[in-house]
C-alpha cells in the first residue's frame, strides 16, 4: 500500500493546526513555512478539509483555519479519506477484477490488510498524537527554526543590485 503525498500532506498539515490553534486560527502560509509544503497545495487541501467539516476558516486580519471540532474527536482516517486518499493493498481498487477482469489468488489477503491500516488510522487521532512527546519535539523545533527564519529574512538588507 502506498500512502501520497497528499494523504501525508494532509495529515502532517492537520497536525500542525491542532497543535497551533490554541493561539486562535492558523494562517497556511505558517503551515507551508514550518512542514514545507508548498502553500498552493495546501489551499487545495484545505479546500478539501473544509468541505468535510474537519476545518473552519476566518477571513480578515487574524484569521486561518481551525479545527472544527476537539482534536481527540478527528481520526487520522477522516483526514486521509477527506483529501480522496483511498486506503487500499490491492492492485484493483478493491474491485476484485485484478487478474484477467477477475479476483486474483491474493484479493482477500490485501484487503484484509486495507481494512488493518483503516482501522488502525481510525483509532488514532490527531489529539493522541499531539499529546505524543516525539510529535511535541518536533513541533517545538520546527517553530524555532520558523521564527529563526523569519527574523533572518527580516534583519537581511536588501542589497543594492536587487540580488
């Protein structure tokens, strides 16, 4: 099974909301800044997100994107399947039509293993794995790294040729 970008981008950007929206809402462009992602294809996630009642959005000065509801109460599946990610082993889409329009020797086995990792993303949410002191690590780096980047993009002075 192979998870995109999209699927990782989605979650990884949940993520860094949930653990930033204590502040109030979460501009993307801070997202696209601390995780690297480019900020064009996170306002087609977020368009997704949005749509499936995982985010709200606020206009206007101080505004972003918030969790629409506890982040103990959004699984890692509810994001992954919001950005149309499907969680699928098998080479068929789950359409049993694998081997000569037909269900191969090994159907049942990847999609047995589809229904494990949905399941397993289920049950973990995006409240669990901020609460992870692993994640907490990261994430305290990562806005360090952003403030220290900012500030040196502040101080830098322009230099006369433009360059």
């Amino acid at each position: 099974m192979k998870l995109t970008t999209k699927g990782r981008y989605a979650v990884t950007a949940m993520l860094d909301l949930a653990l930033h929206s204590r502040q109030g809402p979460v501009t993307l462009g801070d997202v696209a800044r601390r995780q690297g992602i480019s900020l064009s294809y996170l306002e087609q996630l977020f368009t997704r997100l949005r749509k499936e009642g995982l985010v709200t959005s606020t206009r206007g000065p101080g505004g972003g994107y918030s969790l629409s509801r506890p982040a103990e109460q959004i699984p890692v599946a509810a994001v992954i399947r919001a950005v149309d990610e499907p969680v699928d082993a098998t080479r068929c889409g789950g359409l049993a039509n694998c081997q000569n329009h037909q269900q191969c020797l090994t159907h049942e086995l990847w999609t047995e293993l589809s229904d494990q990792i949905y399941d397993f993303l289920n049950r973990i949410s995006m409240g669990e794995l901020m609460r992870r002191r692993g994640i907490q690590e990261v994430a305290v780096r990562q806005d360090q790294n952003a403030q220290g980047a900012s500030r040196a993009h502040v101080a830098r002075p322009a230099s006369p040729t433009g360059a």
